[in-house]
C-alpha cells in the first residue's frame, strides 16, 4: 500500500501569489461529503499549517482542502470566521500534489456572495425564500463594500466585468 503526499500552502490574505508566512492556519481534509478524513486512527482536521505549510501523507482518494485561522471548533463558526478558499484534490497512491489555498479579503467574499444571491434568485424562491430578503441582504452587503478597501486582486479581476 502507498499513500500519497499533499504540501499544502496557504496564501497571504487577498494575495494569490505569495504564501503566508507570519500567521498558522489549521488545514481541514474532508471527503466529498465534507467529513473530515478519518484514518489510521487519525482525523484530518484543524492541522496546523505553520508558516502557511503543511505537507502531510492521505490514502489515495479525492479531497476538498481549506483552512481556517482556528486552532478548534467553535459556535458558531465550527472553522472560524476566516478561511481560505476550497480545493479539491485527486490523489493517487504514491502521488505527490502541491495544493495552494487562497485566503481572500473581506471585500473579495463580500462581493462573490452578492453576485451569487443575485444570480440565485430562482433557487431561494424554490426554496420559498422572500426574494425581498434577498434584495436587502445585496442591498447591505453592497453598502458594506463601498466602505471597503479593494485589493489589487479584486480590482484586476473585477476588470473583467468591464472589459466584457
């Protein structure tokens, strides 16, 4: 039998392209249902990364991977209030996969989750969800922006938007 081996890195906050170095980020490992890995007696959750790293050996399989700036579970964010983006990871025996997480600003998440409610709104009337609620709740997370600083990855890709 072989395991395969995951370096996982984590990025500095809204910055792609550079790993964090200062701050430990707990890794997570969890299957396609979203349970952490459970093996050999181990769970795959709330990891330490530090130094933004963290290489660790898993059974073949596929993965979703993310991270979260607490070291255990809380309420009413089991994962913490910050956390990275998820990826998800195919591995096979003997595999060696270098995984990056990007951990994302306020205003990066901020505004994903508008455009998702607002490209959603067939979805919350299915699920018979006022589409009022979700009018204010863009409404407010829109006003909340405003006030925020844009980074330079957000802005360079909401360029896209305009260049379309």
């Amino acid at each position: 039998m072989s395991t395969a081996n995951m370096n996982i890195w984590v990025t500095g906050f809204g910055d792609p392209c550079h790993i964090e170095d200062t701050d430990n980020w707990f890794v997570h490992i969890v299957d396609c249902e979203g349970k952490p890995l459970k093996y050999c007696g181990k769970i795959y959750a709330f990891l330490e990364a530090k130094c933004g790293h963290l290489e660790v050996n898993v059974p073949p399989g596929c993965y979703a991977v993310f991270a979260g700036h607490s070291p255990k579970p809380s309420a009413p964010h089991p994962f913490g209030n910050r956390l990275t983006h998820v990826s998800v990871v195919r591995v096979n025996c003997g595999d060696h996969a270098c995984v990056t997480l990007f951990s994302p600003t306020m205003w990066f998440c901020g505004n994903w989750f508008a455009h998702a409610v607002q490209t959603q709104t067939a979805a919350l009337e299915q699920a018979k969800i006022d589409p009022k609620l979700a009018t204010n709740a863009v409404q407010a997370v829109r006003a909340l922006l405003e006030k925020l600083p844009v980074d330079p990855f957000t802005a360079n890709t909401r360029q896209f938007e305009k260049d379309r």
